[in-house]
C-alpha cells in the first residue's frame, strides 16, 4: 500500500520540529519552506485524485480494469482529501487563535 498522502503529512510537518530553543532558519526561509511543502502536498493530493479519475472511468467504460485496485485508488483519494481537509482546518484554527492574541 502507498502512503503518500501520510508522507506528505509528515512532510508538512518536519521542517517546523523544532531542536532547541534557537531558530534554525530565517524567517523568509521558514516561509519558502513552507510554501513549497505546501504546493508540494497539494501537487499530491491532485495527482492522487487523477489517478482514481483515470481509473474510476476505465472501469466505467468497461475496459479491462481490476476493480480492487479502482476501489483502493478511490480510497487512497478519499484519505488524502480528508487529511488535507483536516491540515487546512488546524492551520485555520491555528491562525484565528493567534488573531485573537492581545499584543
């Protein structure tokens, strides 16, 4: 079984661990970090849901497609669309918290 929407979870997440109490990087740098993981995962996410596109409809047609590999690749799509979602809604979350921050 493919992992890669776990992966790229996990990627997302790596280059903001942090070692000790002194930064590691820039903040431009955290930023362009951060943008391409994001881009990256997204990338992903497209292409995960491509694939299940691709073979939902080669099942559809009625091609000589194995329907267990049609229904793990619409499952695969399925998770990693629901981590997706729930990543975008904790960096939300994260972010009306620190709106309501009182400097």
């Amino acid at each position: 079984m493919n992992s890669a929407g776990i992966n790229s979870v996990t990627q997302m997440v790596k280059p903001f661990e942090t070692k000790g109490s002194t930064p590691t990087s820039t903040p431009y740098e955290a930023q362009k970090s951060f943008s391409s993981v994001l881009k990256q995962s997204i990338e992903n996410l497209n292409k995960t849901q491509l694939q299940s596109d691709v073979l939902t409809e080669k099942l559809a047609r009625g091609e000589n497609v194995d329907l267990h590999q049609v229904m793990i690749s619409s499952q695969k799509a399925s998770i990693t669309l629901q981590a997706t979602m729930e990543v975008r809604n904790k960096v939300i979350e994260a972010y009306q918290e620190i709106m309501r921050m009182q400097v």
